[in-house]
C-alpha cells in the first residue's frame, strides 16, 4: 500500500480528486493542517463523489502531528525543483509520498532535510507545474508499478461494451 501526503491542501476538489484516486487504488491519504477547505465541504464530497465514504484518510494538526505519529516512515516529496525525476527511486510498500499546497508547493524547510528524497514530474521549463490531482495520479501509478500494483486488478477478461467483442482479433 502507498500512502498519499497532502500539506496544507487548498483546494477541495483537488483533495476529492485525490481522494477518489486512493479508494482506487486501495492507497491510504494523509491531510495536514491547515486545510483550505471544511472536510465535509460539498465541493470536496463531489469530486471524491461517492467514494469518500471509503477513503482511509488521517487528518493531523501539522507536519510535527505527522512526523510524530508516523516515526521511520520513508517520506518521498514531489517538488517541481528537485534534481531526481519521479522515476529514479524506488517506492517501497508503505513508503509515502507527500504534495505540498496548491499555491507554494513543500516549504523549504520541510524540503531543506530532505533533499535525498524529493523527485520531480518533467516538465518544460517555462511551465510552473501540473495540477495537484494529475501529479499525484503519476507518481503514484508510478510507485504502484514498482510494486506489481499488490492487488489491483491487472487484467480484464472483458469488455464494458458488448459490441466492441466483435472487433477483438480471435485466439
């Protein structure tokens, strides 16, 4: 299982974007405080629609709440500027992988002791970032990748739509 780390998230559809992501993926999500938003604020349910009854998520008061109730965790942290692409590290099971806010990303000096682990997503240089969902979303089927996606389900044998099995080429 990967665990999924929102700092100070600020917008709640991101965080019920995310959300949703986690129930699908059978990952666990992690809210530090401050929040932008209220946890049962409309807009959040809406986007995480009826999956956040499912979501395994832990609120903490601030990153000393989180580092303090989860000691040793292997913390990787997404940061536009980090010298290491997401995908030059390997994501252990439990590892976690933390975001920062919409607006100012991981502060410096949360990142300042941990340089070793942040990675980044490529991206031209003149961009700023990608969205906080979509971010998330590929380092985390990265991290679930590397781990053989546990027990997601790999395959399908078969198809939403009856009339695309005619297409299929036979044996």
């Amino acid at each position: 299982m990967i665990n999924i780390v929102l700092l100070e998230p600020e917008i709640p559809q991101n965080t019920g974007n995310i959300g949703r992501t986690c129930v699908v993926t059978g990952s666990r999500l992690h809210l530090i405080e401050p929040l932008g938003f209220r946890i049962n604020e409309k807009a959040l349910k809406r986007a995480g629609m009826d999956y956040w009854s499912e979501l395994d998520v832990t609120t903490y008061v601030d990153y000393n709440d989180f580092i303090t109730r989860n000691p040793g965790a292997k913390i990787y942290m997404a940061e536009t500027k980090a010298k290491k692409c997401y995908t030059q590290v390997n994501y252990e099971p439990d590892c976690f992988i933390m975001f920062g806010k919409e607006s100012a990303g991981i502060p410096d000096e949360i990142l300042g002791s941990n340089l070793e682990n942040c990675v980044r997503i490529p991206m031209i240089k003149s961009t700023r970032s990608l969205n906080l969902c979509n971010s998330v979303s590929v380092v985390l089927y990265e991290a679930l990748r590397q781990n053989l996606f546990f027990d997601l389900e790999k395959e399908s044998n078969y198809f939403l739509r009856p009339h695309l099995k005619e297409h299929m080429p036979s044996g």
